[in-house]
C-alpha cells in the first residue's frame, strides 16, 4: 500500500485525486491538507486531515506527495516533498517556468525519486481514438493537425490563480499543458513554434484567455487552439493526411461522472458516448471510405495504476518530468514569440 498524502482539497483534490487513491487497492489515502474546512471528513472520514503543507510533509509514514495547489506553487512545493523524501505526484502545467522543470527533474533523479507529471487527459476516451487511429496507419501521412480546448466563460470567475495577474495564471498554462503534451504524444517535438496569445474579456481578467500555438514540422504543421468565447462546440481534434481524415469530438464523460461523485475503478465504471462521436474518411483499395465512430470510455485510473506500477514493480513512469519539460518549452516559446510577433525556433 502506497501511503498518499493529497495537498489540496479543492476541485482537483475533490474529483481527480482522491477518489482514484482512495479506490486503487494499492493506495491508501492517508492525508488531506484542508487549510480551513473539513469537507473531506464526509467522503474520506478515516483519512487524517491536516491543516497545512508543512505538516503533510512531517508525516514520516507518507511515501507520495499529491501538488495540486495553484500553478505558482508547483515548484516551491515539489521542491520540499522532494527533499522530504517523497515521490511526488505534480498537477500540469508542472511548473511556471521551464528553468523550474529542469530543477526539479534533476533533483528527483539526485534523490532517486519518482517525479510523475498528473496529464490525465492522455487517458481520454477521445484523445485514445486519436491515437488508435494514427497508428493504423488509414491517414497515411500526416501533414495537418488542430487539436482544441474551447470553453464559454464571459465572466471572471473570480479566481486570482486561474485568472489574474498571478505566474501561471491563464489558459496557456492551464489548457495549453494538455493541448501541447497530447501534440507531443503525437507528433514529437517541433522544430519551431509561432503564437498569438490575447486577453479577450476585458472587465476583471488579466491573464490570458485566448491563444493559438502553430507547431513547425518539416512535414506538417499541427495548431493548438482555445478561447473562453465558444458558445458552439467544434471538432476537438482534426487530423488530415494524404489518405484521409479523422475528426472527433471532446465527448469524454469522466469528468461530468465525478462531478456526480460516481466512484471510479479499474474497471470500466464510466459509460462511453451514446451516439457517434467522430467521423473517420479515408481510401481503401482505391474506395472511399467514411464511417461515423464512436470513441470507448476512457479511465484516468489508468494513470494512478501505471504510478503504482512505477513504483512497486518498476514499470515506465506514465508521464515523467521529462515529457512535461517539453511541454514547458513548448509554451515558453509560445510566449517568446507572442511577445516579439514572430517564428521562434525550438
């Protein structure tokens, strides 16, 4: 039993961490740092609650440290369970700045700590048609990609770490982490980046709301888009090749099954799509071919099976520090080049 300390109990604590440690029978939920509630007590009563961070680290018993405290902490927090001796568990966008990445990748392998980067989006129902569909290869070669995360918020939600003027703030750090690690997984790394990064709303907002992020390959170029002004969905993912066409939608339910509080497991416990989700057209044999899709559930316990795995049997960390350096670089020269108006070389 991996015993697991959790360093927030906000959304993140309430419906990406602590239901899957608490029903992953090689974890045990030990700790939850409420700074000022008990709202924990009702689902995880035989968890011990502390009031702070410090004290989460004193707990001797603790083997891995849950971050998911706002962004501009990541670094600071990491940092101390690290040299505690703790294997950390660190929310996207991993750290503010990559020069922070780079740190603390180098200290966890100093400690001979496992550093594991929280993409939960890799386990996405849709995201894993885009990948199924990829490697069978029906596309042929790839040669333009959109990858997209748009929500409809006109209001400033109210949150200084989400949307002020805070490091880390804005949907580049947030949205943009799991836009650019899934092009990572993809397509690998760029060899050039060019980005438009806006403030829409005007009225309370002051970090970024908008952005699109073009990434230069010698043969494709693959766009990250989001905007907080989508009152109509469109296709999350769009994948063209000299074969065919893939487009899916963002139809993964994971998070609207938590939200109710339904209790995830290794098994499936989340329905899929009731109806077509993506749209699949490519040649076969000389024929075209079009068929509608329907993407099956995914299971973000995948990722907490595959930390378990790490930890306990030596298995490949899931999403290590090293992959979300990429990312970090990725969105460092997407400000770099915000900033100058111009293509910037990776």
């Amino acid at each position: 039993m991996i015993k697991t300390g959790i360093a927030s109990y906000g959304m993140s604590g309430k419906l990406f961490h602590a239901p899957f440690i608490a029903n992953h029978p090689g974890f045990e939920l030990t700790a939850i740092v409420e700074r000022n509630r008990d709202e924990s007590r009702r689902r995880y009563p035989e968890s011990k609650l502390v009031r702070s961070f410090d004290e989460l680290l004193a707990d001797d018993s603790l083997q891995l440290i849950i971050v998911n405290t706002p962004s501009h902490t990541h670094y600071e927090y990491t940092k101390a369970a690290l040299l505690a001796g703790k294997h950390v568990i660190v929310e996207k966008p991993f750290t503010v700045k990559l020069a922070e990445a780079i740190e603390l990748d180098e200290l966890a392998k100093s400690k001979g700590l496992e550093l594991f980067v929280y993409q939960n989006r890799r386990y996405d129902g849709d995201f894993r048609a885009i990948k199924e569909v990829l490697e069978s290869g029906k596309l042929g070669d790839i040669v333009e990609a959109e990858f997209r995360f748009d929500r409809f918020r006109i209001h400033y939600s109210g949150k200084p770490h989400k949307e002020g003027a805070m490091p880390g703030a804005g949907i580049v750090h947030d949205l943009g982490a799991h836009l650019g690690d899934q092009a990572l997984q993809m397509f690998g790394m760029p060899d050039a980046v060019f980005a438009d990064i806006r403030i829409l709303r005007k009225e309370g907002v002051e970090a970024n709301d908008y952005f699109e992020i073009l990434l230069f390959y010698p043969d494709k170029r693959v766009r990250l888009k989001s905007t907080v002004m989508a009152r109509e969905s469109l296709y999350a993912f769009v994948v063209h090749g000299n074969n065919g066409s893939f487009l899916q939608e963002r139809s993964d339910k994971q998070e609207e099954e938590l939200l109710k509080e339904t209790e995830p497991s290794l098994e499936s416990w989340c329905p899929g799509p009731q109806k077509p989700d993506g749209i699949l057209h490519y040649m076969e044999n000389g024929q075209s071919v079009r068929n509608e899709t329907t993407s099956k559930p995914g299971n973000y316990m995948g990722y907490f099976d595959d930390v378990y795995k790490a930890l306990t049997q030596g298995a490949p960390n899931p999403v290590p520090a090293s992959d979300a350096i990429k990312t970090m670089t990725i969105i460092e020269k997407a400000f770099e080049s915000a900033a100058a108006g111009k293509i910037v070389r990776i």
